[in-house]
C-alpha cells in the first residue's frame, strides 16, 4: 500500500491583528494545528511509502508555511495563489482546495488541521469533503490501516468513537494525537535550496471568478475589534462565615458551581 | 529588524525558538541549579543538526551560512545560555579549525560524529599562566618518531567535562617563542588525557568547564592541524569566527531579559499603576531594546561579511565587545526593573544577569578587543 496523502495548511497571523488584517512576512506562520497534520502524515509516509503533497492557499506571504512543511520533509508544496482569491470566506477556500484535489488527483488521503490559530472556523476540511463527496472524520486521533481502508479513532470531548472509513477519505487531525517533528536545520537548508514548490493560479485551477474571493463567499466580515474583558474587584463584608455564604451565593448564580 | 531578515532566516528562528521553549526552557533553570549538562536534550540537538551548523552536508552537517548560524545560537542562548555556550563553542572552536586548518582525511576522521552531535568537541588554549596572552602558554608536544608527547595543562575549558575530540594549543618548539606554537588534536580515552574538576562558576552553570590535562600523552603525529608553528594562526582564525558565536549569545541573553522586564513591568504595580507606566521604567526599557537591536545588527553585519568573503576582524571584534557589554547592561537594568524579585532565584533575570557576565571576559575580554579594534583602526584612518 502507498498513499498519496494531500495536507491543507494556512499560513496563519501570528499577532493579534486591530481594525484590519495586515499580511507581513514578520507576522505569518504555519498554523500551529497544522502540524499534527503534516507529522500524520509524513508517519504514514515512513510507514508506508507514498507521497506527501502540501496544499495552501493564501498570497505570496503565504509561501513561509509551504517553506517550513517541506523543511519537515514533504515531498511536493503548492501555493494556491490569485490576486482574486483574496476575500475568500471558508466556502470559497473549499472551492479553490477542491479544483487544487481534483488537479492532483489520485489522492487516497485529504487532511486537516481541526481548526486554525487566528480564525478558528474549523470549516474548511468538512466543506471540502463534503464538495468532494469524500467521507469524513474530524479530530482523528488514532489510524489503523485495514484491508477495507482505515480504522480511525476520533477524539469528542471526554469520548473516543471509533469508525471504519473507506478510502479516499478526509480527516481533520486531532491536535494531541502525534508530537510534531522539527525541522531540521539540514531540512531546512534543502527547503531553500530547492525553492520548488509550485503555484496555481484560478486559471490553472479552471475556476471562475464567481466561485472564489469575495463573489464566491456567501459570509462577508464586515467588522473586527477587540472584546475588552471589563474586570471589576469587589470586597464582600461581614464575619467570616458569612463572607463564604455570600461568595457561595454570589458563585451559585453566576452559575459557575452548583 | 525582522524585514532585514529573509524568509529562511524567520522559517529558521521560529523552529529553532519553537524546539528551545518546548524542551529546553522548562528545565533551563534546574540544569543551571544543579549544574547539570543535559544530555536527554543534547542528543535532541544532535539530530536537528545543531552541532554542525555550518558544516557542508556530505560531512553531515547542516551546510548554513554564518547569519543562520548566529539565529541558532541567539535563540538556544535567549533560553539557556549554557548550552548556547556549548554549541558554538562545539561549532566555531572545535569543528572550524579542522574544517579550516585539517587535510581531508583529519576532517573524515572528526567532523562527521562532531556534526551530529555524538561526539563534542573543546577548544583547549587557555592555561593557568597563559589567558590573554596566548603567546605565553607552557603546553608542549615533543616529537618522538610517529607521535608527539604531550605535556599540557589547560583551564576553564568549555565543554571540558564530556568533550571527546580536543582542539589543544602546545608548544612543538620550545625554543621558537610565538613561532613555536602548533595544534593537536588529542582524543579523550587517550592514556595520559586526564579530565579535571567541573568549576563550580558563577553563570553558564550547564555548561561542564573543566581542566584538561595530558600526562606524558602519546598523540599521533596525524593529529597535527597546519603545520608544525602554525598554531596561532589557527588560534586567531577559530577566535574571530568564535567571537561571531560569542555575540550572538549575548545578544540572546540580552533579549531575553529584556522580554522577562517588559512582562514584570507590565505585571507589576506599584502607587495604583503597572510600573510599566512610570516614565523611569520606561527610559530603562527603551535602552535596552536599543541596545538589543544595535549588538544584534552588529553580529549579524559581522557574520553577513563573513559570508560573504569579506575581512570581518575589526567588524567581529566591535559585535562581541558591544554585545558583550549590551548583555551585562541590559541584564543590569532587567534585575533593576525587577526590584528585589530580580535578586532572588525566583526569577530567570537573576540567572541572566549571571551569565551575562561572562561574555566580556571569554573568547578575549572586553580589554584585549579595544585592542583588536584600536590596531584595525589606527591602520585603517592612517
């Protein structure tokens, strides 16, 4: 058995943006839930052989994340770049991702991260298996191959469900499942040495642009400001007994115990 | 300063920062307590390539240029200076010199198992009698057919304590004063190679400085680097790039202490307000970040010459003398900040101002690079 399995990274802001998204190579990154997703799948590649194609759509800032999955040993990065997807919400990005697997096509495994560091929708895997008509597990935690496909756990909260998947299949990868490797700094050096990862355009993705950026995104932001979280200190008279019945009762209806 | 930077150089910084905070931050203050080398995460090191930075990849290093090298060690030493020391030490004072100075076949025998980091290498100059003045060093190696015997007492050697492949600075000609100087390399396990106390120092406490002494030690005569009279030449090279190393290191410490005072300054409250908010306060942090970017840039212009096969003596010289004092500065002014916590081991500002003090004393101190600098410039303007 030897998998191709496509990875969907974002490069993510890594400062907490004011007002308006500002992309600067100084403050982008690989999406930290992304990583669990690579190390799946390059463990799967180790175990099996195969090939490892990471996928990531942003603009040319965005190439960083592609730089630091192949320093971790990817075989194949594609940046999916346009100035018209720029806008795009998680609909439009599935689109993009979709005409980007369909290109690459065969693909055995599509994965995810759960969700990202600095929009945190956890979208975009579920709209793109759906698209694809692909089955689907979110939060993976542990995969067996069996003849059929895969055995994979998902972690929910305090749960482990267990579900037999055929292949191809999308997973979200569950952030604790697997450690993340680092580059290493040979790896990294060869990254930058062989600078080849590819970039498709809408053209070459044969979409219109209907179906990406802001035409293509049925949800629109129309705002973004920062929650100010209000504190405020308040001192609780009488003996001590009934400064515990006080509080006791101040926390009953705040409704954090009880 | 970041835009200064290319996309490698940030794709660098965050692994490496990401690989410090995870495994090396949380025990970085117990192996400072206890003194204690961490091998568990050494060996971590080993395979991500950080002790052959700049070593070319057919001899398995990782084949990166002296910018990347000094992100490397800035960010080891922002979390733990003792083994920021121990890499570039293991890098620039170990591996250069062989890879500089060695034949083919020295470099297939050492660098290898140096690169990855299953062996660690020492820089073997300094004597009880012989500091600044490396002329003065008493170490000798008597050729006696196919060996040299050597005869040495060295101190305060970085990396003492575990290292396995020597670089020792002896005397072949007794008689020849400066011209007398050549380099051995001598391997530990050798009869005669005795490995002394780990001091018990002030800062850099995970690193294992000891003496390494040789007793009527019988090194090949194939373990000579250069020729027999070279060794100070090889000395002043390995010391002009190790001086890269060195400011990076102090530049590491300088920015870490300068992040813990704006995080105390910000926590801390003092008459009703963060004393972030105080304009004195305000003045100490403002120095300290000029200072930071000001040593960081003159390290990183020294390794850019370096890279780029320009002289870089007077330009190295100046990044460690100015790093070397930003860091004990900028340390100063975060224990400050820290009022009487930062005097208590309670928090990190008190180990680094420990170690950030060292860093105008070794790899020449602060004294003998005004020299360095005064001689480049006195030529240069003549």
């Amino acid at each position: 058995m030897s998998f191709h399995i496509v990875v969907c990274i974002k490069s993510v802001i890594t400062e907490a943006p004011d007002k308006r998204v500002i992309r600067t190579p100084e403050k982008c990154g690989m999406n930290p839930f992304d990583r669990p997703a690579l190390e799946t799948a390059l463990g799967i590649k180790e175990k099996t052989g195969g090939t490892v194609t990471a996928l990531s759509m942003g603009p040319a800032v965005a190439a960083s994340a592609l730089y630091e999955a192949m320093s971790m040993g990817i075989d194949r990065g594609v940046l999916l770049s346009d100035p018209c997807f720029a806008g795009s919400d998680t609909l439009a990005t599935s689109n993009v991702l979709v005409a980007a697997i369909k290109k690459l096509a065969p693909c055995d495994l599509i994965l995810f991260g759960t969700r990202t560091s600095d929009s945190d929708t956890g979208q975009v895997g579920p709209q793109t298996s759906v698209q694809l008509g692909l089955p689907l597990v979110t939060c993976a935690h542990s995969i067996e191959y069996t003849d059929s496909g895969l055995l994979v756990e998902r972690r929910a909260d305090d749960f482990l469900e267990k579900f037999q998947v055929s292949l191809p299949a999308v997973l979200t990868i569950h952030p604790s499942s697997v450690q993340p490797r680092d580059a290493s700094l040979s790896g990294i050096e060869t990254a930058f040495e062989k600078k080849e990862f590819e970039t498709w355009d809408m053209a070459a993705l044969d979409l219109s642009s209907d179906q990406v950026g802001d035409p293509g995104s049925p949800t629109k932001v129309l705002s973004m400001k920062r929650v100010k979280r209000d504190r405020k200190c308040e001192f609780v008279d009488g003996s001590a007994g009934e400064q515990v019945d006080a509080l006791v009762n101040r926390l009953l209806e705040a409704g954090l115990i009880g | 300063m970041d835009t200064l930077y290319s996309e490698k150089n940030r794709v660098l910084r965050r692994s490496v920062r990401s690989f410090c905070e995870r495994e090396i931050m949380p025990i970085a203050k117990d192996i400072d307590q206890e003194a204690r080398f961490p091998w568990e995460v050494v060996e971590k090191m080993g395979k991500l390539g950080y002790f052959g930075i700049q070593v070319p990849k057919k001899l398995s290093g990782a084949g990166m240029d002296s910018v990347n090298y000094t992100i490397v060690i800035e960010e080891i030493s922002r979390v733990c200076a003792g083994l920021g020391l121990c890499v570039t030490v293991h890098n620039s004072m170990a591996i250069y010199p062989i890879m500089g100075f060695g034949t083919g076949e020295q470099k297939q025998k050492w660098v290898p198992s140096l690169a990855r980091g299953e062996k660690i290498g020492a820089f073997c100059l300094t004597e009880p009698n012989a500091g600044s003045d490396a002329t003065a060093i008493e170490a000798t190696a008597i050729r006696n057919g196919d060996h040299y015997v050597v005869n040495a007492n060295k101190v305060f050697v970085t990396n003492g304590g575990v290292a396995d492949i020597c670089i020792i600075f002896v005397r072949t000609d007794p008689d020849a004063g400066r011209k007398g100087t050549s380099v051995i390399v001598a391997e530990r396990g050798t009869p005669g190679f005795v490995v002394g106390d780990i001091e018990d120092l002030s800062g850099m406490r995970s690193n294992p400085v000891s003496s390494i002494r040789l007793y009527d030690c019988k090194v090949p005569v194939e373990n000579l680097l250069g020729r027999e009279g070279s060794g100070l030449k090889i000395g002043l090279q390995a010391l002009d790039v190790g001086r890269i190393g060195i400011g990076a290191q102090a530049v590491g410490i300088a920015q870490a202490a300068l992040e813990e005072a704006v995080k105390y300054a910000n926590q801390r409250r003092q008459f009703g307000v963060p004393i972030a908010k105080h304009q004195a306060i305000q003045m100490m942090i403002a120095d300290m970040a000029t200072q930071v970017d000001s040593a960081r840039l003159m390290v990183t212009r020294a390794a850019y010459l370096k890279d780029h096969g320009k002289p870089f003596t007077k330009a190295t010289a100046m990044a460690k003398l100015h790093a070397g004092e930003v860091s004990s500065q900028v340390a100063d002014m975060a224990v400050q900040i820290h009022g009487g916590y930062g005097y208590s081991k309670s928090y990190p500002v008190e180990r680094y101002y420990r170690d950030a003090r060292v860093t105008r004393i070794y790899e020449g101190t602060a004294e003998i690079h005004r020299m360095v600098i005064a001689r480049e410039v006195l030529n240069e303007y003549k």
